[in-house]
C-alpha cells in the first residue's frame, strides 16, 4: 500500500490535534492540550480506488516562542495548513507558515483548512485577505467539533498528492 | 599665627609643600586613594603571590563564602558555568570506574578455571577482547526483536520485521517517531551538527538506529545489545544503498519495491538465550577428540615408518666400506647426511638405490682415503693395473699377488706397490710369474744350435742356400735383441768347427778352425753382427760327444743375467 506522510500547520490552538482526532478516532474534546514536538498518526483513505497510507505529522503550532521545525516537514508529500477563522492572527501566521513550507519543501500540495466552522458567527476575519487566500490555494472550511469537511478535507489533500 | 608657619614652611620647602599636602589629602580621601590602590593592585598581588601563598590563604575563606552565598541565590547560573567541564569530567570518571570494575572482574574472572572459562579465554585470545569483556557478553541475553527499514526523508517505514515474540505496535507510527524522536532531542539539547541519537533505552528494551544517507535501520533489542549488531546494521543499510539506490533516493511511498529486502532484515533478527548447561554428551567435541587423536595416531605412525626408513638408510651407508657417517639430521621432509667417502667407493646415491618418497636427502661429502682391506685393494687395482691373469687380493694390509704375471710387469710393480696408501707388504708367494721374452730366447736358441753346416773331406768352403742363410742370421739378431731387452747384453754365438778323425789333430784344428771362421763369414756376410760371434776349432774331437765330423756348428753361451 502506499503511503504518505502529510503535515497538520499553523498557528497554535487553530484546531490542528483536533482535526486529527476527529479524523482518525472520530472524537472531539474541547479541553486544549497543546501540542509538544510532534505526534504522529495514521490513517487509510481511498483515492480512486486506490488505497493510501496517510501518516498524518500533528506539528506544535506555531508561536511567538516556538518556530516551526523545519526537520520535521522533510519527506511530507503534502500539508494541511489551519486556520482558526475566530483569529485573524491565525491567518497572518498561517500565510508566514505557508512562505517557509513552500522554501523548505517547494510546491508540495497543500490544503486550508478555515477550522471552527461551527463558530462561524465569531469569526472575524479580513473577506478580503479571504477571497486572496481562496483564489491561490484550496481552502475548506471545517469543524473539528461537528466533523464537518473533515473527512473531504484529508482526502482532498490526499487526492493531490502523486 | 597658622598661615605664618606656613608661610614659613612655603618659604622653606617652595613648591614641594604644595605637593605634600596634595598628597596627603589623596591618602586621606578613601576615593581618591583607592583610585590609586586600584592602579597597581594587580601588579601587587602577583608580586606578592610569587614570594608566598598568603594570598590563597587569606583569600579562601572569602571566595568559600562568595560561592556558597551564590549558589544560595541562584544555583542554576553556576551550574550553567560549570556544564561544560562536567559533562566530560563525569563521562570521564565513569568510564574509568567501568574500566576499574573491568579489570576487578578480570582478576576475579582469571583465578577461576573451568571448562567454559577456558573457552572463553580462548574466545578472548583469538578476538583479541579482554576476558572480563567476554565474559560479559557470554552470559548476557539478548534478543532483537523487530527491525524497521525507515525512509531517512519521509521517516516512511519501507520494511517491517519482528519475531514472534515482539509486540509490535503500529509499526507505522513507530518509524515516524523514531525520526520525530531524534528531532526532539536534536532540538531539546542543541547538540553538535553531525551527532545522531543512536540508541534509545527503556528498561531493558532498546533501539539501536543505524543511518544511512536514505534510510535508517532500527533494531529493537531486548536484553544485551548484540556487539555485532551495529556491523551488522550497517553492512545491510549499506547494501541497501547498493542495491536500491535510485528507489531510496526518491522514495514514494510504495513499500512494493522493496519487498525482496525481507531475508537481509530477517538476518538480523536474532537471539541468544543462555539455556542451564545440560548435561549431555558433548558429541562434537568426542568426535573431534577422537579424529585429532587418530591424526595424531596415522602421523605418529608416519613418522614412525619415516624414521625407521631413514634408520635402516643410515646403517646401510654405515656398513658401506669407503663411506664414514659423520653426521645426519632430519628437517622439514630433508635427511641431512654428511660422510667421508673414499674415491673408490661407491658414491652414497649408488648405495642408497631404493627411491626414498617421504623425504627427500642430501649428501654433503668429503673426500678420505678408507684402509679398509677392500678398498685398498680397489685403490691398487687402479694403480698397477694388473693383466687378467693375476688376482689381486688385500689381507690385514697385505697386498697378496696369485696367479701369473709377466714378469717386465712384476718388476715395475715391485717398485710401485708402496705409492698404494693403506698397503703394508706384499706377498707374491702364490704368484707365477712368467717372461715370454725369455721362452722365445729358449726357442731360438735350440733354432739356432740345431744348424750344423756340411764340409767335404778336408775342404773348408761349403756350398749353403742363401734362403737358409738369411733365416739363420734373422734369427740370431732377434735373438740378440730379445737378449738385449731381457738381459741388457748382447747374445754370445760361438761357431766352433769339427773335422773327422782323419788327419794330424794339428791339421785337424786348422782345418776346423778355418771352417768356424768361413761359417762366421757367411753369417756377417747375411748380416748378423760380428761382435756376437766368435770361431773356435774343438779341440778333442774324440771327447766332443762322438761328433767326428766335417761340421761347423753353432752355440749359443748361457742366457742369463
Ligand atoms: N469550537 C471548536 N473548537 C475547536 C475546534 N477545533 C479545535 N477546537 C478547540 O480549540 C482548542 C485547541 O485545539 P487543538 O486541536 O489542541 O489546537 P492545536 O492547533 O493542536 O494547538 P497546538 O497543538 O497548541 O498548536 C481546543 O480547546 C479545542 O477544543 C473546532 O472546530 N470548533
Ligand atoms: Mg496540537
């Protein structure tokens, strides 16, 4: 079977472990833990009929303290970048996160996830920085809570990848 | 009454006053002076702490306090100052409490001997590790129990392999970690660029991480780390590189093309259990014993045959007369013989006919003169050369003739058998010699006595064929040169006449004289030398053996010496 390592990225407590969670054991907690180093897990998705290992790399988010490791994207076949849409802030970081992936790895697939979509009442952010973002990259917007576009969002990114 | 005196002063000391009392306000300001202090207290303090050690002594019990009082506010800052001379400082001390606790072991190890120890010294002989070291390893356990073949880049795991035993947990997510891991650590103590974790241990359990440039092995150990495991990590990773090279370096995820790796990983899942010793009849090692002592047994014997091969071919060349054995010896498959050998003996190959097929030999000789009876009488043999039909024998050093010999050969010999080293005398008692020359001298003369030349009565010429003539006078000058050769003189013919008893006896001697000299004359005339003849007239013809006849006659004087 064929396998693929994917990473989760972005700014912290975006919802990255959480979408995993959801994605992987079908859970949702709304306690935040943040992430230290890496976790990894895995899961088996089909694209076209073909059956795909996704080693799924859950990264610490990024921070003003913590900087995102380079050594830990090496060999991703493609990446998720989260976005929390009730922190603009997230966004900005996200697009920064996105410039650095892109030199350490160069045009790999990635997919945006606009996370806590059942949020969205809170969500404040720029629509035009939003209609910027959508018309360069595939973006989804999911919930780790609800579940929704969860599932599309992972195959999505998995159908991209060669 | 204050500023006359110093006025005085002024006037006395002039500007030096002025000096003083800036001096002396210095001194007096502690700012100022410690200013001053300041300036040289450095040079002071290394002054003085080469003339003695009151500076450490007065010193200690301050820095003491400073230390103490520094650690009490903040422990971290001097622990931080110290770190990177204690981290070696402590590697240090352990591997020298470990090498102690070695070398303890070791003398403990060493006074014990058994079967098993002796093996393991063995063991330690022919790999060259301590015997303590051995020990170690010998009676630990260990079992690998799962190896992983990881994507370097991706930390993808390509291959999985476990014994029975492991628990194997997601294998997948394990890989991942394993790189995850290292990065942690990587990040976590900002080591040295280049420095790769490559062991994790929990309890007894470890990871041993063996890198190559696309891939990474890593063993799961239970127990002892195998010493050969790391070799053997990376033999296979490089072999690997070798053999997949291109799917390595863009490895995409399709573990497919690398399942033929399964027997190289299976290889390095091992494990050792140290069983209790049973007790059983350690086959192996009978059968062994006993094939070294049948070796040794054949060989024994070999060399048995051999040496009483090369015994039985010394003594041979011992009894060989002409051949002395000085010395032999036996050396790497070579028989080393050196003997005196008399030039008349036979040469030590010649004796030693058989081929030898065990070893082979070399002479070194030097030549002798034997007195053995046998080759001193081969040495004459050589040297007189006697004819055929004399035999020629040496007893006790005596040189014994029999036989016949020729007599010319008998009298060089007499003078040569001395020049015969190892002869003493002769003895020709039983040797018949003979002289041809003198049978022949025998011959002629009754040839010659035999002739007898016809007068008529009174007559003293006589008619005589020439042929005859010639044949007579042949024969006496042979005869004279056999007499020549065998005696050195010349041969002495007396040619005496006879008359018949007719006539005056005086008549009778002229008569007999004149026919002497008429015969001596036909003789010169055919050529025999005169000087071997001489004409006489017998004298009593009565006497003369009853010849009273008209004859002249021939007589040959005594042949001897
Ligand atoms: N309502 C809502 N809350 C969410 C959603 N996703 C995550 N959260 C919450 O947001 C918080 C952070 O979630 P994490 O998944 O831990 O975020 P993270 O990106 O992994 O954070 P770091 O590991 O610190 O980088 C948690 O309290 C989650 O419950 C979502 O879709 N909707
Ligand atoms: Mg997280």
């Amino acid at each position: 079977m064929l396998q693929k390592k994917i990473c989760l990225l972005g700014a912290f407590s975006v919802g990255k472990t959480s979408l995993i969670q959801r994605f992987v054991s079908s859970l949702f907690d709304d306690k935040y833990l943040t992430t230290v180093g890496v976790k990894i897990d895995k899961k088996i998705v089909t694209v076209d009929q073909q059956e795909i290992m996704l080693m799924i790399w859950d990264l610490a988010g990024e921070d003003d303290y913590n900087t995102l490791n380079k050594n830990h994207l090496r060999g991703a076949a493609g990446y998720i970048l989260v976005i929390d849409g009730t922190r603009p802030k997230s966004l900005d970081v996200g697009l920064a996160v996105h410039d650095k992936v892109k030199e350490a790895l160069g045009d790999v697939p990635v997919v945006v996830a606009l996370n806590k979509a059942d949020l969205i009442d809170e969500w404040i952010l720029d629509a035009d920085q939003l209609a910027k973002l959508e018309e360069k990259l595939p973006v989804l917007r999911t919930s780790a809570k609800t579940g929704d576009n969860v599932e599309l969002l992972f195959s999505e990114l998995a159908a991209r990848l060669q | 009454m204050d500023t006359d005196l110093s006025r005085i002063k002024q006037i006395i000391l002039g500007d030096e006053y002025d000096e003083l009392l800036k001096l002396r306000d210095e001194i007096n300001d502690d700012g100022q002076f410690s200013k001053i202090v300041s300036n040289i207290i450095t040079e002071a303090l290394k002054e003085r702490s080469l003339k003695d050690d009151s500076i450490a002594e007065v010193l200690a019990p301050t820095i003491d306090q400073a230390i103490s009082s520094s650690i009490n506010q903040d422990p971290k800052k001097l622990a931080e100052s110290l770190y990177p001379i204690m981290g070696p400082a402590i590697r240090k001390s352990i591997s020298e409490t470990m090498q102690q606790m070695l070398e303890n072991l070791n003398q403990l190890l060493e006074e014990s001997l058994s079967p098993k120890s002796l093996r393991w010294r063995f063991d330690a002989w022919r790999t060259g590790k301590s015997y303590s070291e051995l020990v170690l390893l010998n009676t630990l356990e260990f079992s690998v129990e799962q190896v992983f073949l990881i994507h370097r880049e991706s930390s993808l795991l390509i291959h999985h392999q476990y014994s029975e035993l492991a628990d194997t947990r997601d294998p997948d997510m394990v890989s991942g970690m394993f790189s995850a891991i290292q990065d942690f650590i990587e990040d976590s103590f900002s080591t040295k660029e280049g420095d790769e974790l490559d062991t994790l241990r929990l309890g007894d359990l470890s990871v041993v991480l063996q890198r190559g440039p696309n891939a990474v092995l890593a063993a799961v150990v239970r127990g002892r780390i195998p010493e050969n495991l790391r070799n053997e990590l990376s033999r296979t990773l490089e072999s690997l590189h070798r053999m997949k090279k291109a799917e390595l370096a863009d490895y995409g995820g399709n573990p497919e093309v690398f399942a033929d790796v399964e027997d190289d990983l299976r290889k390095i899942l091992l494990s050792e259990r140290k069983e209790p010793e049973e007790k059983t009849i350690p086959w192996l090692a009978v059968v062994s014993i006993l094939i070294i002592l049948a070796g040794t047994g054949y060989w024994n014997y070999l060399s048995y045959q051999e040496s009483l091969e090369r015994t039985a071919l010394l003594s041979t060349l011992k009894q060989e007369p002409g051949l002395v054995l000085l010395d032999s010896e036996y050396s790497d498959k070579v028989l080393h013989i050196s003997l005196l050998v008399d030039p008349n003996a036979r040469s030590p190959e010649e004796v030693i006919s058989t081929n030898q097929e065990n070893f082979s030999i070399e002479f070194t000789e030097h030549s002798h003169l034997s007195v053995i009876d046998e080759l001193v009488a081969k040495r004459a043999m050589n040297l007189l050369q006697p004819t055929g039909e004399t035999q020629l024998e040496v007893r006790n050093s005596v040189l014994v003739l029999s036989g016949r010999a020729d007599g010319d050969w008998m009298r060089d010999y007499a003078s040569r058998w001395p020049a015969v080293t190892g002869l003493t005398a002769i003895d020709t008692g039983a040797l018949e010699l003979v002289y041809p020359r003198r049978e022949a001298m025998v011959e002629a003369v009754q040839v010659i006595e035999a002739t007898e030349l016809n007068f008529e009565n009174g007559e003293t010429e006589t008619e005589v064929s020439s042929q005859f003539i010639t044949a007579l006078s042949e024969q006496i000058t042979e005869l004279n040169a056999l007499s020549m050769e065998e005696y050195g003189r010349p041969v002495r013919i007396e040619v005496v006449g006879y008359t018949d008893d007719s006539g005056s006896p005086s008549f009778n001697q002229q008569v007999g004289f004149e026919r002497a000299l008429r015969f001596e004359q036909v003789l010169v005339d055919a050529g025999v030398d005169e000087s071997l003849l001489e004409s006489f007239s017998a004298f009593d013809h009565s006497s003369n053996e009853g010849i009273a006849r008209r004859i002249t006659r021939l007589i040959v004087a005594p042949l001897t010496q």
